[in-house]
C-alpha cells in the first residue's frame, strides 16, 4: 500500500478486485476456448452483481442513475478489471462522460439513460479504412437535408458492434457553416441503409465483436446531432484521454497480475535442482516487471488525480498519452517476461501469460498508437515546454 490512495479509492478497489478474483477469473479459460463466450447464465449473473457493487456505468454522475466515480476511483476500478483476461471485465462499463453534459433531454431519455441504466448497448465508430491516426481524414460524411441529415461512409473495427443497438458515429459536415468540419450523432443500429460488412477475426479471443459497417444514404434526424456542428473532434477527444488514461489503469492491472502469477510459477518451479526464482536471470526480469509496474502506476494515478482537480486540459492531453504510451508498453515487456518465465506453459492458451501476451498487443495501438502518443507528446514538449508537462 505505497501509494497514498484516498478511502473511497482503496474501498474501490478492494471491492473490485474481490470481484474480479472470484467472480470473472475463474471462467477465463472456458472464455478462451469457447470463442470469448461464457454461458448466458454466468454472463448474467457477472452483469447482476456488476450493477448490485454500483459498477454498472461508472464515468456517469449519480443524478443520471450512474456510479459518479471520481477519475482517481475510476482509475483504480480499471486496474483491477484489467488483472482479467478476454475483457470479461468489461462488464464494468465507462460510456464517453460528455454526452451528460451535451444530450437533450430527448437523446437522455432515448439513448444515454438507457446506457446508464444496462438497457441498451452503444460502440464508437470513427476510424475507417482510409482514417485510423489521422482522425482528420474521415471520408464518412453527414448531409444535411430539411431536419435530417444523410450518412454515407464505411466504419472499421467498431468494438462492441456485434452486441451494440447504436452507434456514436463521427462524420464530416458536406455545408453550411461548419463545412468540412465533424459532428457526432446517435444512429440507431437498425436505421435503413446500415449494413453489417463483416465481422473479422482478431487477435485476441473476446466475445466483444469489432465488425465493419456500412452507412448507404441513412437518415438521421437532426435531433440526433450530439452538442453542436463542429464540435465532434473536441468531444471525441475527451474521449481519447478518457480511454487512454483506461487503457494505462488496465494495463498496470495486467501487469500487476502477470508479475504475480509468474512469481508464484517461479517460486514453485524447479530446474537443476533449484526453484528457477534462485536464478538471477528470473529475477531479473521479475526485478524490472515490478519497477516498471511501479513508473506506470504512479503516473497513471498522477494524471487521474490531476483530472480530478481539473488541471489544464491541454496539459492533461499530453499526460494522457505519456502514461497510455508508457503503461501500454511496459505491459508488453512485462507479459514477454511473464511468457518466457513460464516456459514451454507460456505458450498455452490456457496460461495467462500467453492470453494477456497477445490481448496486450492491441493497446498500443488502439486509441492512438504509441508512435501518434509520441506526437502529441513531442507537440506538447515544443508548445508548453518541460515544466508545464512534468515537473
Ligand atoms: C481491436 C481493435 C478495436 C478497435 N476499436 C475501435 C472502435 O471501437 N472505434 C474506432 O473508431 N476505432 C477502433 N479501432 C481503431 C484504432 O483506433 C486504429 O486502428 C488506430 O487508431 C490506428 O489506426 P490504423 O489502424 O488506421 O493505422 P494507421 O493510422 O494506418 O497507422 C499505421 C501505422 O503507421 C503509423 N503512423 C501513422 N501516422 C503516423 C505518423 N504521423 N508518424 C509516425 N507513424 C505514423 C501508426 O503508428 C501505425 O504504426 C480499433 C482497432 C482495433 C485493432
């Protein structure tokens, strides 16, 4: 207990990991070998007992029937579902904080409370064929006509498509004052002219889908819009530093975990007559796994603590990626680590260090690649200089 976490924080995770340790590690393996799928049974009863510990939408402030988890209490819930594999522990569910502050009542009774509430499902859909890091490049595009306007585009890998009813889509503005710029809208799963493309297979085994779709000519009422034309990119953002910052708590989860398991392997596992934890080659990567666990953490607490106390946002965009960028690669080293103390077990799908070897690969990719986490953070090296971004 080395970090000076507030009560409600610590309560936080106390409860969660107890969740996580009985209720969702155990079915990782039958996860793994059915397709990420558990019985429907089990998966009710892990959304039941996530709504019973006030888990069910954690971002979303108490008067909408959400958690009102500060960032700091968030950080830490999401640390302690990343220890799971195969994202049973997505269960746990942070849908994007601003559509509180931006929805209509209509889109509040329609849409967010709804969400809130576990009753209807939503994915993010941005990128697309031609537009990952370069979100600016989108080709899909919102026309407007009378109260309408009309869709046209392709989305790729919009996780969560597969068991979503709506999307929260971003397009680009074809006229009128905000040309050329991007607006997000509500659009209902089952509107006409959305096509389901394909469902491609990924790396990991997780139940949640990232399927392609296609908008051909699909009429959105204005009401749809979210916030104002032209403000989609700002609010997406947000977006970004809130899963970034997620990404790094679960990653410390994972590693956290990792660091465990292969430790108690390394403890009990014997060769040449001695437990290979005797050998300085094993501890030495255990050595680094938990310094580096350690950096990642602090950080990742750090800049959760600074959105708390609502430092400047344009600073905070920049943390953001540092502990994303950071927490997200020394994941990686350490589930290598974890892999090669395991040995030949390493390298079965039912040990978790061979999962979380390959589900760890994609966060430094998604929400931004370590290489576009690097830009930014380059760009608010030039811009606010040093003292600004971490001293
Ligand atoms: C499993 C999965 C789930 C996802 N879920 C969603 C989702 O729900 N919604 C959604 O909208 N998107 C989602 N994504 C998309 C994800 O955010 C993008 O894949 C990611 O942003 C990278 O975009 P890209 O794949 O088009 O790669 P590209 O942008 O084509 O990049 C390819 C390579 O070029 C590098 N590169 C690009 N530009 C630069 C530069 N300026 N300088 C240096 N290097 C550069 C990148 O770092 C990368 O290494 C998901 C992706 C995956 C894999």
């Amino acid at each position: 207990m080395t970090y000076p976490l507030s009560k409600g924080a610590r309560a936080w995770q106390e409860k969660v990991r107890k969740f996580v340790d009985e209720e969702l590690i155990p079915w990782e393996v039958e996860a793994e070998m059915n397709g990420g799928l558990l019985p429907k049974k089990v998966r009710a009863r892990h959304h039941r007992l996530v709504r019973e510990l006030g888990l069910g939408a954690i971002s979303m402030p108490r008067e909408l029937g959400g958690g009102g988890l500060t960032m700091l209490e968030q950080t830490v819930v999401s640390e302690q579902v990343g220890r799971v594999t195969n994202a049973l522990g997505w269960c746990v569910r942070h849908p994007p904080r601003f559509l509180a502050d931006v929805a209509t009542p209509h889109q509040m009774e329609t849409w967010v409370r709804p969400v809130i509430e576990g009753r209807r499902h939503e994915c993010y859909a941005i990128t697309e064929a031609g537009a990952g890091s370069d979100v600016g490049a989108i080709a899909t595009t919102a026309a407007r006509d009378g109260d309408h306007y009309v869709i046209n585009g392709e989305k790729w890998h919009v996780t969560g498509g597969g068991a979503a009813d709506h999307f929260t889509l971003q397009a680009k503005l074809t006229e009128g004052a905000h040309a050329g710029a991007h607006a997000l809208f509500f659009v209902d799963l089952d509107s006409p002219g959305v096509k389901l493309v394909r469902t491609p297979a990924y790396t990991h085994t997780y139940a949640v889908q990232h399927p392609i779709f296609a908008f051909e000519n699909v009429r959105v009422p204005a009401a749809n819009l979210i916030g104002t034309e032209g403000d989609g990119m700002e609010y997406t953002r947000e977006w970004f530093r809130h899963e970034r910052l997620m990404i790094a708590a679960r990653c410390c989860g994972a590693a956290g975990r990792l660091i465990d398991e292969a430790t108690a392997f390394a403890k009990e596992r014997r060769a040449y007559g001695h437990p290979i934890a005797d050998y300085q080659a094993i501890q030495f990567m255990l050595a680094d796994s938990l310094t580096e666990l350690w950096a990642a953490r602090l950080m990742t607490y750090r800049v959760a603590e600074a959105i708390d106390a609502g430092e400047d946002v344009k600073v905070l965009h920049g943390q953001c990626s540092m502990a994303k960028l950071y927490a997200s690669e020394m994941a990686n080293r350490v589930a290598d680590r974890a892999v090669q103390i395991f040995g030949g077990r390493g390298y079965m799908r039912e040990n978790v260090a061979e999962r979380f070897y390959r589900e760890l690969r994609v966060d430094r990719i998604w929400e931004g690649t370590s290489e576009i986490q690097r830009l930014i953070i380059a760009r608010g090296l030039y811009k606010r200089g040093q003292r600004a971004l971490v001293e």
